[in-house]
C-alpha cells in the first residue's frame, strides 16, 4: 500500500521557521513530480509549491522567497522550507505526489500554526 506520511509542522511564531517532510513508501519517487499544498479553515484548498522530476520548482506568489521546495529520491523525501513564517501562513499542509503513469497520492495533512 502506498504511503505518503508528513511530518514536521507545529506552532510557531511570526518570523520564525519549520521544515516540513514528506516520506513516500511503495513508490518509484524519482518518477514523481512532487507538490505542497495547504488548507486553511474555510478557504480551498491551494498549491504552495512543486517540484519535478527534474527538480525544476515552483512557487505561489504568496510564498516565494520564503518557502523552498527540495526532494533527496535516495530518501524518498520531499521537504518544504519555511521561513518568515506570517499567521496568514496558518494551515493544515499535504503533500502530494503525481505522475502521468500512476495514480495520485495525498499525505494526511500536518498542522502549521503561526501564532505569538
């Protein structure tokens, strides 16, 4: 069965910085183009940042020069960065691994709260 299990979220202070993590069990990851995406209460569901197969990235306009996206394959890991942490960065954190020859696969989700 496959995995997608996060790790690294918590409560922090505005300013401050958390690392998230994202370890995939029972997939060829190199193959997979990798994504961040978060939820906030009431709002939908949104891209934070991606990453390929090829390790070109990407960015919301929201996060850039804040967040970095990095993937190590021989981990099966995938990592997002967060510095300069605001309250409106506030959200539940998935990650998501998609390619054209296999199915989707969603995390379940950790909480980032930025609050003083």
């Amino acid at each position: 069965q496959v995995q997608l299990v996060e790790s690294g979220g918590g409560l922090v202070q505005p300013g401050g910085s958390l690392t998230l993590s994202c370890t995939a069990h029972r997939i060829n990851f190199r193959i997979y183009h990798l994504d961040w995406y978060r939820q906030a209460p009431g709002k939908q569901r949104e891209l934070v940042a991606s990453i390929s197969d090829i390790f070109t990235t990407n960015y919301a306009d929201s996060v850039k020069g804040r967040f970095i996206i990095s993937r190590d394959n021989a981990k099966n890991t995938v990592y997002l960065q967060m510095s300069r942490l605001k309250p409106e960065d506030t959200a539940v954190y998935y990650c998501n691994a998609n390619s054209k020859q296999s199915p989707t696969y969603w995390g379940q989700g950790t909480q980032v709260t930025v609050s003083s």
